[in-house]
C-alpha cells in the first residue's frame, strides 16, 4: 500500500509541477505582449445590438471565438476605413484555423445612418468574414460606454472617436486594447497568435 501512496504523490507532483510551469509561461507569454493589459479584465455583460444579418444579437457575454471590437461608422473619412484595411490584411494573412478562432466586430457609433444593411455592404469592402453591429442611439451609446469609447459629433456632422481596438476573450472579458499607433506598428498582429493561445 506504501508503493500506491508513494506513486499517488508522485503523480501529484508531476501535475503540480506541469501547472506550475503552464501558469508561468502564460504569465511570461502576457507580460511580452503589446497593446494596454487591463488587469482586472472587464466582464462586458449582454449588450444587445441590431447585428449587420438583421439578427439581435450580443456585442458582449461569452463566445466561441476571440473579438476584436473596434468602434466606428461607415461615413468615416479616414481612421475607419485605414484601421479596418490593416485588420483585413491581418486577418487574412492568418492559417485558416487560426481565422476560425478569431471574429472582427465593427460597432457603428453614427447607428441612424448605419443601418444592419449599410454595414454589411460596407464591411463586405474589407472581409465578408467582419460582423456589424447598430442599433438605437441609446444602445450604441451604453456599447461604446463598456469599451471606454468616446465619441462627439462635430459641427460640420462628422464624428470624431477613438481608434483602438479592444480584445474580448471567449468568456466576454475585456482583456486588452490597441491604440491605432499600435496597430500601424504591427503590434496586434504579432500579438495575435499567442492572444488566441491565451483568450
């Protein structure tokens, strides 16, 4: 009986020592990221949008794949349509397994002009594979609160907003954000890889 308890803590130890190691090196893999950790994580409850099929459907709560959310609207002169093209490019330059474990979600902040069909056509310009979400001003807004987006409208009716990109793991946690200097640099997507890994 003495040899089963020996090898029962044996295997105790194994076990011990192999988590040990994976926590280390998860802890090791995140501290070499880029982008701005949030730490604690926000848990991003249910926030119902009109999704770009014409279905409700949650920009938060927990999912299959890892998000990245970016904030915009499809009348955007300029940051919208240069931060969606280097989240294309990134996207597409993935292995297809890896593309089956990520999901790019543009949530409108201009929701009385980008109606679900808009925001299909105009994310179709960059992957079919990108969702879109609108809805009332009122959600938009409360959607845009949760990620610390702020958005105004100037007098000439242009939208001014910020320009990072957030990263939602599969339990609908806010876990990290990426300014657009970030992403110009490439940072996301070097980062991409072990995010999927780790979220």
């Amino acid at each position: 009986m003495k040899w089963l308890t020996a090898a029962l803590l044996s295997v105790a130890a194994v076990l011990g020592g192999l988590l040990l190691y994976r926590s280390s090196a998860l802890a090791g893999a995140e501290n070499a990221l880029h982008g701005t950790s949030l730490d604690p994580a926000k848990v991003v409850g249910d926030l119902p949008l009109m999704r770009d099929d014409g279905q409700i459907a949650d920009v938060g709560g927990p999912a299959e794949q890892v998000r990245l959310v970016f904030f915009g609207f499809t009348r955007c002169p300029d940051v919208c349509p240069i931060t969606l093209g280097m989240l294309a490019q990134m996207y597409k330059n993935l292995p297809a397994e890896q593309q089956q474990e990520v999901q790019v979600e543009l949530v409108s902040v201009d929701p009385q002009h980008d109606s679900a069909k808009i925001l299909r056509t105009y994310l179709d310009n960059f992957d079919s594979h990108f969702r879109g979400y609108t809805g009332t001003p009122q959600k938009a807004k409360a959607a845009a609160d949760a990620f610390y987006i702020l958005s105004t409208k100037t007098d000439d009716g242009n939208i001014l907003h910020g320009e990072q990109v957030a990263v939602l793991d599969r339990k609908g946690r806010f876990r990290r954000i990426y300014n657009g200097d970030s992403l110009r640099a490439g940072e996301l997507k070097a980062d991409l890889p072990t995010l999927l890994r780790m979220y």
